[in-house]
C-alpha cells in the first residue's frame, strides 16, 4: 500500500505532494513501482497535528482523486476518519477505506462503508492526535489492542459492514509509546486470531528513532524494511510503506520466506 500524503506537514513525505497534478504522478510512479494499491490521506494524524475541517480535506484529496480516475490501474484507498470525506472519494474513484480512528470518531463512518459495500481498515488508536500518548499505557499491550480492535469490528458489523470487508491495523506509532509498537510486532502473530487480514504501517516512524541513532523519518527505511519484513514473516497482509520499489522487494523475499517455512 503507497502512501500518498496531499498534506503540507507530513511527518515524512515530499512536500511537493501539495500540489495535485505532482502527486497524481507520485501515485503513478508508485503503481510502477509496485505498489498494489495507493492510499490518498488528506489530514496529518502524526503526534500532536490538530484536527483538520472535512472541507480542507476534500479540497486536498478530491483533485487527486480525479486525476487518477482512469489513469491508475491498481485501486485507490481514502485514509479519512470522516463520513462525508469518504462518500465524496469513493465517488470520485476510492474504493476502499482506511479509519484510523477504528470507528470511533466518526461513527457514521460504518455505514458509508456498509451502504457501498467497500472494504474498510479498522485501525487500532485512543483518542485524538494531540492526546494520544497520554493514553499509551497498556498492562498488555497485544491482549488490550486485540480487544479493542474487536471493539470495532462489532461497531462495524452492527452498521451492516460485511465481515469480510474487514481488515485490522494495530496502529504502530498510535497511542503507543515505543516499546509499545516493538511490542506488537514482536507478538504481531497472536493478532491473526482475530481472523481479518492485518494491515501493517511501520513507515518511517518515530518509534525506531532511538534504534536508528535519531536519524530523520526521510532516512529510516532501512529500519522500515526491518520492521517490514517482521510483519510479513509474522502473517501481515498488507504493508502501508513510502517507498514502495524498495519494500516491495523487501515484501516478496520475506514471504518468500514465509512460505517455505509454511511447506516444511
């Protein structure tokens, strides 16, 4: 999955992305590269952004939407935790859904995705952008993430959403302090028991900082290739990553790998 942030405080992206016609192309370049599908978000949700008018947000994304409507050839995914956001990029050709709220800003959210019968990835959080670190505290992190992930997908379900249009995302980097994020990648596996595909997104975060001797989030992807990898080998499905050619290698190899270890 290629990240396609149209925002202009991106903790990670080329701010050049702003302009629509420039990461409509970025979003080509992505599909050459690799990538299976693109996500196109609108508001930054890193630590601390402040939440963005849903006018603002589909003055960003909608543009690129359009340009993309018949050019790309690989499906687009809206990352919004917003109703209307979504209902006007699924029509302007997003077919998929990315909340990383899992339903809990936006509870009308569930019935977008259910009335238009499109996948939706319910991912794992607590509380806003600028609050979300006071509520990193966990006795368990893996048991309580599970649970509350499951939290959503009954929110989902009882919308009418499709079970099988669900996917799950514990939210490295959300409401978690670092050790927290190392944590559920170390035990990503026990997630699978919650039988939707698990959508992974350790891209260039600040989780890995310290490990990567405080390097900026531009020069992290050697550490995210690692954290990638982990994932796949830990039964990931989907890998939201920034640059796509690199971890599209890093993805084939490590499942690969996985599946050699499957047939033993």
């Amino acid at each position: 999955m290629g990240i396609l942030n149209v925002t202009p405080d991106s903790f990670a992206d080329d701010q050049s992305l702003r302009d629509p016609e420039r990461a409509a192309d970025a979003a080509l370049q992505m599909e050459a590269a690799g990538a299976d599908l693109i996500d196109v978000g609108g508001e930054s949700t890193r630590p601390g952004a402040a939440a963005l008018p849903a006018e603002v947000e589909l003055a960003r994304v909608i543009p690129v939407l359009r340009r993309l409507a018949g050019r790309l050839h690989v499906p687009l995914s809206i990352d919004t935790y917003k109703a209307g956001v979504a209902r006007a990029a699924l029509d302007a050709g997003a077919v998929m859904i990315n909340d990383i709220s899992g339903l809990r800003r936006d509870p009308g959210l569930a019935r977008v995705a259910a009335d238009r019968h499109v996948p939706i990835v319910l991912m794992h959080t607590r509380g806003y952008s600028n609050t979300m670190y006071e509520r990193a505290r966990y006795s368990d992190v893996v048991a309580e993430v599970s649970a509350e992930l499951k939290e959503s997908i009954a929110l989902a379900q009882s919308a009418g959403v499709d079970e099988r249009q669900i996917l799950v995302d514990p939210g490295i980097g959300f409401a978690k302090r670092p050790e927290h994020s190392y944590g559920v990648l170390a035990r990503l596996a026990e997630l699978t028991a919650l039988g939707r595909p698990l959508v992974v997104g350790p891209s260039r975060k600040s989780f890995m900082s310290e490990a990567l001797d405080n390097r900026p989030a531009a020069a992290r992807d050697w550490g995210t290739a690692a954290a990638v990898a982990a994932a796949v080998l830990a039964g990931a499905h989907l890998l939201r990553v920034h640059a796509v050619e690199e971890m599209a290698q890093v993805v084939k190899v490590a499942e690969t790998i996985r599946t050699h270890g499957v047939m033993a």
